[in-house]
C-alpha cells in the first residue's frame, strides 16, 4: 500500500511565497495601465505600441490571477490536510485513553485509516476509469458503427451484440456470467414503455429484448442496446466484486454500499425513481458506453 505525506510548513510558505509574487505582478498592471509613453514616438507607431501594451498588460494580468489562485490553493490544501491529522490524532489518543469513540475503525475487521481509504477508492476509480476507456476503444471498430447497424439484418445485430458481450465481460474481467445472450420477445415494448434486458444473477444469464432489434414501436433505438449490454454486464461485475471482493479493484465501502443495495434492492414496478437513484443502477447506467460519445480523459 502507498503511502505519502505533506511537509505542511513548507507548502504554506510557498504559498504565501506565491500569493506575493501575484501582488507584484498585480502592482506591474497597475503600473503598465498608468504608463503614457505615446507622446514621445510618432503617431505611425501609437497604434502598435498600444497593442503590445495592451497585450502586456493582459498576460501579466492572468499571471497574477493564476498564481493567486495556486497560492491559495495550496495553503488550503495545507490547512485540510493539518485538520484531518489533528482529527486522527485526537481519535487515536481518545481510544488509547478507553474512550467510547464511534469510529470507523472501530467497527468489523476494518482497520484501514483515512489514507488507506482514499487510496482504495482513487485505485477504483483508476480501475473504472480504463474500462470505459477500453469499451469505448472497442465500439470505434467500424463493424460497431450506426451504418453498419443500419444496414444490419436481425441475425446480423445479433451476433453483434454477442461479440460485443464477449468483449465487454473480457473487459471487466468476469468469470461466472454465462456469455451467450437470451434472446426475449415478450418483454415490454410498447410506445411508451420498453424494457431493453436485464442481468439475472440466480443463473448468470443477460436477457435482451428481441423485440426492439425491429425498431418498429415509438421511437426506441435499438443501436442503444450496445449500451444496454455494458449496464447488465456491470451488474453482473458488481454481484461477482461482492462475491469476490478479493479479485476486483473495488473498495471495501463501494462492496459493502452495493451488498446492502442488493440485500434490498427496489424494482422499478414498485418506485421508478427509487428504482433508478439505487448505487447500483446509478453505477451501471455510468458504463453505458457509446460509440459517439465524447470523453474528455
């Protein structure tokens, strides 16, 4: 496990270092703006010579502003992170004294401190991170393109949507899910309503619905069910990383949140929108990857 630590002395006094050199860059403006040399050079040179000024004056301007900012951006960081040692060190020494104190540490097996916490968590977004990366990489193949879907026969988008569930589960490094799409004509799909599939743990199986390759109700795109592929597969990479844990890069906080939400877990007949703000389903439709979407990594 990595580990750092901040010499907060000297991040504040570089900060006020550089706060100093942006009021001396702020004073420059200020004394740029007053400048009038004009009068000594001849008229055909007044036009260019403003014009640098003004440029002059512009840069050192934004110098200032910035350096301002990163001054005071490192001494907030500085006094953040000196709070959070002192809020550590006073835990540490009211449990050394015997004192109830309801920490985090405190509870089950987890004696992670507050660094090591972070740490798992930013390694989990790094993790999420690459697979959107990798899953959007693969949609760019031009076999996964709108005008090749277009163009496509039913049995044609089939088999795309199967290779793509072998990529996406290769991706996200499943293990139990079975990997051959079930294929269902009798799930919602109607002009205001369409079920697009769903994960179904019991048997590791992802449903599609056969219906929607039509594209013959409403306005339901059936090129959408590339994304649909990504969020049941992510549903099956969440149940494997709670039964797993040892084998995703998931923190132990992200495990336990997405354990609790299937121990409970709200179907959407019974609360849309409970349904849809649950962890998991928040975290699922975060990996509905498009080919045309836009990222900025």
């Amino acid at each position: 496990m990595s580990s750092f630590s901040i010499e907060t002395e000297k991040v504040v006094t570089s900060s006020l270092q550089i706060v100093e050199i942006s009021e001396r860059l702020t004073a420059l403006k200020a004394a740029l703006e007053g400048t009038d040399i004009k009068g000594a050079l001849s008229g055909r040179y007044n036009a260019s010579i403003d014009s640098a000024l003004q440029t002059l004056i512009h840069n050192v301007s934004n110098e200032a502003a910035q350096m301002d900012s990163l001054g005071n951006a490192l001494k907030l960081i500085a006094d953040k992170y000196r709070e959070t040692e002192d809020d550590i060190l006073m835990k540490q020494s009211a449990v050394f004294e015997g004192d109830n104190v309801n920490t985090e540490t405190s509870k089950g097996d987890d004696d992670r401190g507050f660094w090591d916490k972070l740490w798992d968590r930013i390694n989990e977004n790094e993790a999420d991170l690459r697979m959107k990366k990798a899953l959007w990489k693969v949609l760019q193949d031009d076999k996964y393109s709108e005008k090749n879907w277009d163009n496509a026969t039913i049995d044609e988008r089939k088999q795309l949507l199967q290779d793509y569930m072998y990529e996406v589960a290769k991706i996200y490094g499943l293990q139990d899910v079975n990997l051959e799409i079930v294929w269902d004509s009798s799930l919602t799909y109607e002009e205001t309503e369409c079920t697009f599939g769903y994960y179904r743990h019991s048997d590791h199986t992802v449903t599609l619905n056969e219906s929607v390759l039509t594209d013959s109700v409403g306005t339901w795109d059936s090129y959408d069910m590339f994304e649909t592929v990504s969020h049941e597969l992510r549903h099956a990479y969440q149940h494997e990383a709670v039964d797993h844990p040892e084998d995703f890069m998931v923190s132990p906080e992200t495990i336990q949140e997405w354990k609790d939400n299937f121990d409970d877990y709200i179907d959407a007949d019974d609360d849309y929108e409970k349904y849809r703000d649950q962890p998991v389903e928040r975290d699922a439709r975060d990996f509905e990857i498009g080919r045309n979407d836009i990222f900025i990594w």
